[in-house]
C-alpha cells in the first residue's frame, strides 16, 4: 500500500490512531519496530537534531533530505510538520511536489507567519496569518499534489496565540472548505479543555488531530470517547535521546573509560542491525567472491566441578545459572557479540544437559580421568579456520575477545596483570611469565609468553592467563600437530594447557600477549558464583 494511502486510512480511522515523532533515519525505523503505524516528522525535533532553533533556522531543502532519509529506511508513512510551508503559496506548491517525490504521507502546515516560532515560546505573541492567505497556501498545496492520497493537514494556533475557539473553529472551517484533508488543533494548557471543547462544536466535518505534549496526563479514552481522530507524540523519542547522551557523554568525562558503559548501551550489533546490514551481507554473498572463513570458538566444558558439589550433581559446573543464564551461555554471548557464530562446545559430565540449539557438540568420554588437552584434541581434530580456544567456566567483558581478533599474530592470549587479587583461594591457576611484565605505559610495545605453569615462583609471574586463546588459521594447524605429538605420550590424559603453551615456545612459537588488568572471572567455589552474579 501506498504511503500516503495508508496515512489517510490512519487519519480517517474510526478509532483513536497514533504517530510518534522521529527525527532522522534511525529513529524513524526504531519508531517502526516499536509498532507505530505513522511517523511524525517533528519540526522542533527535526530542528534540534541540527542543533539550530525552530525558528526555520534549517533550511526546507535540510528538512526534506532528512525526511527522505527517514521515508527510505521505513515501510509506514510520515507526515512532516512542515511549519508554514517555508514561505508562500508558491514554497508550498514547490514542497508538497517535492514530498510527493520523495514518498512522503503527507504534511501539516501551520497558521503562523513566516519564520515561525516554536507554539510553547512566547506563542500568544506570534501573530497569526490572515484567512485569505493561510487559505490561499491550502488551495495551492491542494492543486499541486498528484496523488489523490497525499493528506495536506492543516494546523490553526489560534489557542496558542490567545484568540480563543470562536476563532479557533472560523479558522478550521475555513481551512476544511479550502481543501485540507484533516485539522490539528494545538494547545499549550495542561488541561484538554480546549480541544475538547474545539471538537465538541466541531462534530465530525473532518478529522482532528492532537498534540497532548502539556496535557499528556489526560487518559487516551477521553480522546476517543471525543471522536478525536490522531494523537502525535511531538517529540519524546528526541529529549529520551538527549537524556541519554548527556547521561553517557557526562560518565564517560567523569571516568575517562568505556568499561562502567559499555555495557550499558546497545552493542554495535545493534547500530549495524538498524543500519540493514544483513541485506548488505546477503548482497555481498550474491555479488561478491568470497570472503575468509570466520573465526570459530571451541570452549571446553567436559568437568563436572567437584567443588561445587551438590550444584553439580546433576549439571556440569558451566551450566549453573549465573543471572539466570547458564555460564556457559553467558560466555557464548559474550563472543557472539564480537562476531563469533560458530561455536563447538566440548562436554562430558551429564552431557545432555549442554543442549542448545546453534552450537556443535563433541563428547570426551573419559572426561573424569582426563585434563584440558585431551577435550581439546577431540574439539579441534576436526577444526579449519581461526578460532578461539576457551574454558566453559570463565567471564570476561566484551572487549577481551574484541581485542584478541585485532592481532595478525597466530597465538594471542589475555593475561590478567592483577593476579594477586586472588590471593591463595584458587586450587590451580595457569601463571605465566612474560618477556615484559605490565606497565601502565605499556602500549603498542609487543609482549610474549615465556612459560605458564601453576607453580611458577611468585617473582617471575606477570600474570594469570585468563583461559582464552585466539589462534590464527595457521595456529589451529600447529596446534593439532603438537596435539597430535602429545597424544602418543602415557601422560597425555593429565595434562593441561600449559603443557600445550610450554611446548609450543620448546618449538619456536610465540604466543602474544595482551594485558588486561581484572574485568574477568573464573568460576571455581561458590565465593566465585556470589562474585558471577554481580559481574
């Protein structure tokens, strides 16, 4: 359906209809996705987006490249509150071509002299214009337009300049009898009763149109018990966002971090989501060669987590609820939010209990009697590509993972510099020494692994490595070959990650290293779990 066929269904609609106001292509669509069925093109807002006065400041030509940006990236009509109309009869005529081009619903025109002020400035001093030539603007408007459908709404501020509904209703017969399709009667009290005394002597000779900004207490059946036709939300999505941003920008001043934020605001994924990247991806997989294979992640989540005992009787330790998320899932979440869609997920203990849809499962069998590198050999037998290595029972921010696929290099792992906050609690802890311990102005100076073992000697430890590793295509080879090696050894089934770290440096490669000080958790005993729900 037409856009401007389905603003006139909505504007003459028997029952109370909605239009909220955006202001550019985003909040258009976000305004779409809440369930509106019209948008209102909001000239303060529109105004206060370019940080100008709604005084006509933004010129008509700004104003209507915005709305048309906000028409592409919608599928429900918008009706632009087109102040005056920019000027005279003939700016009108010049407009509604204009909109009409652009796939615009329709536009509201105002009574106000050219430039206008905003209605809730100073309104009863702003004159209004005469009969004969705000009805002149309308027959126009009328006369131009091609579409039968595009709705020219007109807007007397007759309340809002102190005149009165005497005058208020001169003025809308008038613009009823001139041509326009719908009337929106303003005012700034903060009580109806203007406008339910407007419609009451108005009856039913075109439908009216409101906007409860001042009197936004009043209940919605009054509204429709009057017969009224629209009401517009004028411009609540603009100062939300104004509230937000001055929120966030005053924090991120105050703290000089993105880590007490980050996790507050929607990720990127969301922005890219709104923005209709997935049609540009199915595109690019149309027209484009392909691209590299994506970086995978295996997590390792075959132990039961005997400490935790009767929390694990009948679940492996990664599936306890952590804020009502399994931990496992909470990890899988975080490395989706980078980018990471294909997980394997190595189980063991109650392996039925790990059963998501989405992710790939591979089993060890012998998991009671095993360490790390035997689920790790079956996880990644069978893996091409780049991909993270983790434990199923760690936390850490988004950033971490973000981070680690910003490297080339074909091992990257995040160490936690504040290793001693653990003190003496943990049973086993992967320390690692590095060719350079931490420092706060440590930056782009590139650091490596020169040895990870639980028993280092407390000088020589720069840190724990947190149980993430980022591997390159070439890596995940290299990888398989030590396994490979390692397996044929009677101790295979007791060794750890830091036997697969050690041997790798034995044989020449480097594993790099990124600092990170905290903002991660492993999940051991129960101090761990309290400490898991507040992370």
């Amino acid at each position: 359906m037409k856009k401007t066929t389905q603003l006139r269904q909505l504007l003459f609609s028997e029952s109370l209809e909605f239009l909220c106001e955006a202001h550019n292509g985003l909040s258009a669509k976000i305004v779409e996705e809440a369930g509106f069925k019209g948008i209102w093109g909001s000239g303060l807002s529109l105004s206060a987006a370019m940080a100008v006065r709604d005084n006509n400041e933004a010129s008509w030509t700004q104003i209507l490249e915005t709305v048309e940006f906000m028409s592409d990236a919608t599928s429900i009509p918008v009706l632009l509150d087109g102040d005056t109309g920019y000027g005279n009869f003939n700016n009108v005529r010049r407009l509604v071509q204009k909109l009409e081009q652009r796939g615009i619903g329709g536009v509201c025109i105002e009574d106000k002299l050219f430039p206008k002020t905003n209605s809730f400035l100073r309104g009863e001093k702003q004159p209004l214009a005469t009969l004969e030539e705000f009805t002149g603007k309308i027959k126009a408007a009328k006369d131009s337009q091609r579409d039968s459908d595009f709705c020219l709404v007109a807007r007397t501020e007759a309340f809002i300049a102190g005149w009165g509904l005497f005058e208020a209703l001169r003025r809308a017969d008038a613009y009823h009898r001139a041509g326009a399709d719908a009337i929106l009667i303003h005012s700034k009290l903060s009580k109806p009763d203007e406008v339910l005394a407007f419609k009451k002597e108005w009856g039913r000779r075109s439908p009216v149109v409101i906007v409860p900004t001042t009197y936004y207490a009043t209940p919605m059946e009054v509204f429709q018990e009057a017969g009224f036709s629209t009401v517009i939300w004028a411009n609540m999505i603009l100062r939300s966002a104004i509230t937000a941003m001055k929120a966030v920008a005053s924090q991120l001043k105050r703290e000089n971090s993105l880590l007490s934020v980050e996790d507050k605001i929607v990720p990127v994924k969301e922005v890219f989501r709104l923005q209709g990247d997935q049609e540009l991806e199915e595109a690019e997989r149309l027209y484009l060669p392909s691209v590299a294979s994506e970086t995978k992640a295996v997590i390792l989540a075959a132990s039961r987590g005997e400490v935790l005992d009767a929390l694990t009787q009948e679940r492996p330790k990664a599936m306890i609820p952590v804020g009502g998320e399994p931990l496992l899932f909470r990890q899988i979440r975080t490395l989706q939010e980078a980018g990471v869609k294909d997980v394997t997920v190595v189980r063991g203990y109650c392996k039925e209990v790990i059963d998501a849809p989405g992710l790939r499962y591979v089993d060890n069998e012998i998991y009671a009697s095993s360490k790390e590198l035997v689920s790790l050999w079956k996880g990644i037998q069978n893996l091409s590509g780049p991909a993270f290595i983790a434990y199923g029972d760690i936390l850490y921010k988004k950033y971490v993972p973000t981070l680690l696929l910003q490297e080339e290099e074909d091992f990257v792992i995040a160490v936690d510099s504040e290793w001693e906050r653990s003190g003496n609690r943990k049973r086993y802890a992967d320390y690692v020494s590095c060719d350079v311990p931490y420092r706060r102005t440590l930056l782009d100076h590139p650091v490596y692994l020169t040895r990870m073992d639980a028993d280092l000697v407390p000088a020589t430890i720069c840190g724990e490595w947190i149980g993430l590793l980022r591997a390159s295509a070439e890596g995940i080879k290299i990888i398989q070959k030590i396994l490979a090696e390692l397996s044929q050894q009677e101790a295979f089934s007791k060794m750890r990650m830091a036997h697969l770290f050690n041997a790798l440096r034995q044989k020449g490669y480097k594993a790099r290293v990124h600092y990170i000080r905290g903002h991660w958790l492993d999940v051991d005993d129960l101090t761990d779990l309290v400490t898991a729900h507040a992370f």
